[in-house]
C-alpha cells in the first residue's frame, strides 16, 4: 500500500480533533494493516482528546482504540491473524505503541498488533465488531489484575459471588458475561432500564444503583443466598465506596479484591482487609501479547463462534465520520446508558 488516507488527528493538548491526510503506514513485522469501517468510543478518548489523560507522549498523535474493517496486509511475523481481505474486529491503539499515530483507531487505514486482530464472524457487522476491543480486555484485565486466571471454573457449590458496580457500561457489559463464564453467581448495578438487559447477558441480580439503601439491598441478598462474597469489579467512577461499604459486610474474615477500571485518584477510599487495584494489562511487552492473545483469540474469538460471547452494550450509530468525532465524543461526555457510541468510515 501506498498514498495517504484521513485521518483525525489531535493537532496540540486539549483539542478539538482535526481531519488531516496521513502517509498510509506499511505494517511492521507484528502488526496488521485495517481498512476501517467502524470505530466505537470510549470514555478515555475525550480525556486525551481534552485533557492528554492518560498522557500523551508527542503531537500531533492519533487516539482511539476500538475499530472493526478489512485486513489489507499482515506483517512479516505475523501468523495468528485472519488472512488479506477478512473481516475483522481490532484492537488498535497507540497507547502500548509509544503513542505511534500509525497505531491509533481515529483513522481510515490503522495498524493493530496481531494479537489483538481477530476475524469477525459473519453474523455480526462492522459496528457491533467495533464495540468488542477495549471492554474485552479492561472486563477481563480486571479479573486478572486481582488475581483471577484465564480458565477459572466454579462450580455451584462453590457459593462464589462477585459484585460488578457499572454492569451496564460497555466494560461492565463484557464483566458480567465474562464472570457468568466463570461461575459466579453475578450482582450488578445499573439504572432499573437496564436490568432485563444485563439479566439476559448472565446476571443472576441487578440492583438499581440510585436507591437510597442499594448496599443494604445487595447485603440482604447476599446473606439469604448463602453465597461468598468478596470479589468486586468497579467500572464507574463513584463507586468504590459503596462497594466497600458491601463487602465490608459480606467479605468475612478473607481478604476481599477489588478491580478498578477508573483511576485511582489521590484520597480514594480503602477498607481493611480489602485490596484494591487498578486495572491494567501487564506492563512486560512479551507478558501483555500473551495477555491480549488471550483475550481475543481464545476468549473473545471462541466465544463469537459459539454464541457464549455477544457484543454489548446496544450500538447507537452517530453520523459524520471521522469530521464527526468531536460531535460523537461529546455525546459520549454528556452521557449514554447501556449503550456503546459508534461512528462508520
């Protein structure tokens, strides 16, 4: 491939994005070459774009991770990655890339690195296929950040309950189905709009968040269950306390985990006996590639095959295209519900 492509790029520190033509990249030995069709967004796309959170290394950089295209060429290296001309949903982000703008998602031509490229199957389309990436691998880092393996199996009888604070956010959608997987016995919260919906992706109780004894709600029914409860998953901000406050009651005498997918900001609360630990991927480049392929080729591929993975949440399409990025973001920061924000190129 040569020649250039568009590209939204973030020119300087604090926005707005801006539609620029790039030199279209050959893939490295590692990486595969997509044709973008779909980009979905994420809440740490408007904090780079606005604030440079997580920082941003240089400018002008290209953001985004979550894409679903055409594979155009694979790497040199590159085995693990469905063929030219495939469907596929990818993992693309500067982020592991040393803020590369080749790698970024907000781009009509974007590299991926192979272990986060899987083949989409046909029954979805390019905008569900674009929602999976980064829900996928922050729902199920935060299982592995506390200590939880790829691989883990309870049993009923294990009693093994885990509590998801966000269920219906995009990374809360993807740890309810993964921890239904596991089993555990899954509460969540989410606004009372949301609960059928969680329900059918493996939630065994949905509380609402908003009720004013929400914790003493999730605390009664976890003793009339008869269930262990010291593992929690937080995806929203605001809601460390509460869950705190949960497992303060239920956790025993064991050390009660936590994940937290938001930052963990200066003055966050803490309980005795409990850890909480901010979720990430591992740091080692050769351990997070095994991580990634994990999630996405045998977690999230084999589960798209055999219908025990679906894409969540629901997809709401903005129109626009790469020029309607800033637009399509700033839905996103004013809020959404049990829905992912899309964009197609």
């Amino acid at each position: 491939m040569s020649g250039k492509h568009q590209a939204a790029i973030l020119p300087q520190k604090g926005g707005p994005l801006s539609v620029v033509d790039r030199a279209t990249p050959e893939p490295g030995p590692n990486d595969v070459l997509i044709e973008v069709r779909a980009i979905a967004l994420n809440p740490v796309d408007y904090y780079q774009r606005d604030l440079s959170m997580p920082p941003i290394p240089s400018y002008p950089a290209v953001v985004g991770s979550d894409v679903a295209g055409l594979v155009v060429k694979l790497g040199s290296n590159v085995s693990n990655a469905p063929p030219a001309g495939s469907r596929a949903s990818a993992f693309a982000s500067s982020f592991y890339q040393d803020g590369s703008p080749d790698h970024g998602a907000f781009q009509k031509y974007v590299l991926a690195q192979s272990e986060g490229v899987i083949a989409l199957p046909d029954a979805l389309s390019f905008e569900e296929g674009a929602v999976l990436p980064l829900a996928v691998l922050t729902a199920l880092s935060g299982w592995t950040t506390i200590g939880i393996p790829f691989g883990t199996k309870y049993t009923p009888q294990d009693k093994q309950a885990v509590l998801i604070w966000g269920g219906a956010s995009s990374v809360g959608t993807f740890a309810v189905q993964s921890a239904k997987l596991m089993g555990f016995i899954v509460y969540a919260t989410a606004s009372a709009k949301n609960h059928e919906y969680l329900k059918k992706l493996g939630a065994d109780v949905v509380f609402d968040y908003k009720a004013s004894d929400v914790v003493s709600q999730i605390i009664d029914t976890v003793k009339n269950d008869g269930v262990t409860l010291r593992t929690a998953s937080c995806v929203v901000e605001g809601s460390l306390q509460p869950t705190l406050d949960v497992l303060k009651s239920t956790k025993g005498d064991a050390v009660a985990k936590v994940a937290h997918a938001p930052p963990l900001l200066p003055g966050a609360p803490t309980l005795e006996g409990a850890e909480i630990k901010f979720v990430l991927p591992p740091m080692d480049p050769v351990e997070r590639s095994d991580h990634m392929y994990k999630c996405f080729h045998v977690w999230l591929r084999d589960g798209l095959n055999s219908g025990t993975v679906v894409p969540s949440p629901h997809v709401q399409v903005e129109a626009g295209s790469l020029e309607g990025l800033n637009k399509a973001l700033d839905t996103l920061k004013a809020g959404v519900s049990g829905t992912k924000i899309v964009v197609q190129v």
